[in-house]
C-alpha cells in the first residue's frame, strides 16, 4: 500500500471549515519545522509527526482530524497561562479510554506523566488527544507546540 501525503487525505476525507483549519494546522507545522511520516496502520494511513528528527505522537484522518501528543513530549511550564493549562489537562487521556481504546487493543496503563505542574497517574502513551479540534483548539495546540523543550 502506498502511503499517501496527509494533505491529500485531508482534501479527500474532510470538506469546508474543517478541512480548512486542518490544512492551515499542517502549513502552520511545516513552517515552524514538523513533518509528517507516514505508516500503514492495518489498512488506513496515520502520521509521525517529526520535531528535530523525534517522533512524537500520531495523526489520523478519518471522520474529523485526529492528533495525540506521546509520552515524551515535554513542554516549557513557564510559557503557559492559566487558560492553557486547563486546555492541556482538560485533552490529557487517562486510561482506560473507553471511547477510543478498548481492550484487547489497548490494556490499562500505567504511564505516569506530569503537564504544567499536574501529575496524572495512569495515562494513554499519547497523554494529549485531539479529536476535530475547532478554530480555537488548533490555536492553542499550536502554542502547544511551540512550547517544546
């Protein structure tokens, strides 16, 4: 299977205002040096984003876009605002999701992650998840991202 570039399922799965915001989050990433690396995901594509030659969570299109923030990514605590704090924790997974992940595809975990001072005890491996983030969301992921260390 070819894997096709993310922009191209973007204008294929999505339409109007969503698409639109999705395709200006990629632009938005590739300007401030993100790629994406694409991998078959048992018949549908998802994508590594890249930072500094680092994988760090995954991107999916399906219905809405999709984002997650691994384990391992780390943030600058002193760059976030009470408002952006909240949004963080208030996008952090702890396990079980039910909704998305349920066993045997994915067991409890016990990943122990810490975000802006909160520790969360038990989270998904990507501790920061994103289904069809508006206008609003997309800006704050992007202080998010611009947050690394």
């Amino acid at each position: 299977m070819a894997i096709e570039l993310l922009e191209d399922i973007i204008t294929k799965k999505l339409t109007g205002e969503p698409q639109n915001l999705t395709m200006d989050f990629v632009l938005f990433m590739k300007e401030n040096g993100f790629s994406f690396e694409g991998f078959d995901a048992g018949g549908s594509t998802r994508w590594n984003p890249i930072y500094n030659g680092k994988g760090f969570g995954c991107v999916a299109v399906e219905d809405c876009f999709m984002f997650w923030l691994g384990l391992d990514w780390s943030f600058d605590d002193s760059l976030a605002d009470d408002e952006l704090k909240n949004f963080a924790w208030e996008h952090t997974v702890v396990c079980p999701q039910e909704k998305y992940c349920k066993p045997p595809y994915c067991e409890a975990s016990k990943n122990q992650w810490q975000i802006f001072g909160k520790k969360f005890e038990s989270t998904c491996h990507a501790p920061l998840a994103f289904f069809a983030p508006d206008a609003e969301a997309l800006e704050k992921i992007k202080k998010l991202l611009l947050m690394t260390r």
